[in-house]
C-alpha cells in the first residue's frame, strides 16, 4: 500500500468511527443528533484540541506530559489573580499566564534533558508541583473572574468564537508544523532514533525542550479559553484531563513509541473522545462503564497502531 493511499485510509477510518459512534449514539437515544448535543460537545472540544496539539508533539519525540491538566489550572489561576487580586489589566494578565505555561514547560523539558530524568517521572512531579501553586496563587478558592475577561466571552463576532478559532489555528499551525517544518522533522528523527540524530551531529537538547515548552504554552492557551467560558478561575480545573489529552492523540495515532503522529488525526481523536463521552451519558451510562469502554478504546487504538506498522520496521510521520 502507497503511503498516500494509507494516509487516505487512516483519515477514511477515522471519520467512519466518527460517523459510526453517532449512528449508534443516535439510535440509542432519539435526543443524541441535536443541536444542543452539538453545543454540549462543541464546549469541549477546544480545551482538548488545542492541548493535543502540544501532546501530539510530545508523543512524537518519545516523550510524555502528565503535567497539563495542572499547568493549565496554574495558568488560569495566575490570570484570575492578576485580574481580581491585583487588578491588571486583561492583556498583561493574558501575557503572565502565556508566560507562566511557557516557562513551567520549558522547565520540564530541560529537567528530562540535563537531568536525564525520564519524562514520565519529570512530568508526574510537576504534575503536583503545578497544581500546588495553583492552591497557593488562588488561596485554594476560585476566583470569580466576571467582566475582566468578557472581552473574550463566547461569542466574538458573527457568532464565531474564541474556542472555535483557536482549534482551528492550532490544528492548522500544528499539523504543517510537524509535517512540513525542519522543526518538525527534528521532532520525528528524536522519536525515531535519537542516537542517530546525535550521530549526524544535531543537537536533539533544544528540539526536546522547545516541544515541552510547546506543550506548556498550549496548556496555558487552554487555561484562558476555560476561564473567558466559565468566567472564574478554578485551581481544581484540569484535574484528569492529561489523560483524555494522551487519550485523544493516541486514537488519533500519534505512537506512545515515539516517531510519528499526525495533529489532524489527534484532533478526530479529540472528537471521538468527545462523542464517545457525552453519548455513554446520554445513553444512562455509569462512569465505571465510561471509563471501562474509553480503556479499551486506548488499547485497541494502540494494539491496531503496532500492528499496522510492524511490516514497516519503523515510525513514520503523517500528513
């Protein structure tokens, strides 16, 4: 099989589960195929879509990040107290969180770097450690955000808005990123073969620490579209959530291994997810039944990902 005609039927797959999961969900319950059931997913759907981007990135090199679901809780508790604590104005306060994401990323990537930690342990400690300053920036209350931030409410013009854009951006941004970039190739070589890129004299340090920065920045860019949403900065917000971000990207195809994945794909992932999500509930679904049917969603997306590239013997990247 063409690699084209694969990439066709990878994509081709994806959106026939997609459009298998609401078939069933439709006829499960008359209420499913609803504009309101759009909405209900659509308020989803930008939190996870924009954080797979950075997660995707982070799988392809290899590595993991179990630290966003706090980052992004840090992030919006720096912008809910800088706005109602300290009364910033939105922009600087907007910054400080971009920054604060930026940083703690960067901060990851250069611990499993220069340290030589793995990413996993890195990530699991930092996973604590953000979510402790997000306890301690916001006196462990949420903070109530109100008109400070309604300058990126719902809705802003036209019945666009900010979520809506900013998936679209960053899938867009992502996916040429990662396919059509030198970054992005230096991405795929670190998850297919470090050694060998060190052995063609690339220094893969500053490759591996911009993509946690990447993730970082990502998680505080969702941060701030959970928080012009809901208007109030929670610093339990993301609690669980970097495992439906890995969830995504990895039905999506971006291998645990390391070496390929696709943004695109990640975000159908993200949609699946999603679908997969609210239907279960609509159907009267118990949370241990959720969470039972999504782990085995994962493993068989992993099992058939392995599967499928074992003829090859090596990763690949996807356009």
């Amino acid at each position: 099989m063409t690699s084209a005609r694969r990439y066709f039927t990878d994509y081709l797959g994806m959106m026939l589960s997609l459009a298998l999961l609401i078939l069933i969900f439709s006829l499960g319950n008359k209420r499913f195929f609803s504009i309101n059931t759009l909405l209900a997913i659509s308020n989803q759907v930008p939190v996870l879509a924009v954080m797979v981007v950075g997660m995707t990135f982070v799988l392809v090199i290899g590595g993991i990040d179990l630290s966003v679901g706090s980052v992004m809780a840090l992030c919006g508790s720096v912008l809910g107290t800088a706005l109602t604590g300290w009364h910033w104005p939105l922009a600087p306060a907007l910054v400080l969180a971009l920054v604060s994401g930026l940083a703690f990323g960067a901060i990851n990537g250069a611990l499993a770097v220069f340290a030589r930690v793995p990413s996993f342990i890195v990530t699991l400690g930092t996973m604590e450690i953000a979510r402790g300053f997000a306890y301690l920036v916001t006196d462990s209350r949420t903070k109530y955000i109100g008109n400070a931030i309604e300058a990126l409410g719902p809705a802003l013009s036209m019945g666009i808005s900010l979520g809506g854009v900013s998936t679209v951006v960053s899938v867009v941004l992502g996916q040429i990123g990662l396919s059509r970039t030198v970054f992005g190739r230096y991405a795929v070589g670190i998850g297919t073969s470090e050694e060998t890129m060190r052995i063609s004299g690339i220094d893969t340090r500053s490759t591996k620490i911009a993509v946690f920065a990447i993730s970082g920045f990502l998680a505080a860019w969702a941060s701030i579209l959970y928080c012009a949403r809901l208007e109030a900065a929670d610093p339990n917000a993301g609690a669980g959530l970097e495992l439906q971000v890995i969830a995504a990207a990895v039905i999506g195809g971006a291998s645990p291994l390391g070496g390929h994945g696709s943004v695109v794909k990640s975000f159908l992932g993200v949609l699946i997810l999603a679908v997969l999500n609210y239907g279960l509930a609509q159907i009267g679904a118990s949370e241990p039944t959720k969470r039972i049917i999504i782990g085995a969603a994962i493993i068989a997306s992993v099992a058939l990902d392995l599967y499928r590239n074992r003829p090859a013997g090596h990763p690949r990247i996807d356009f």
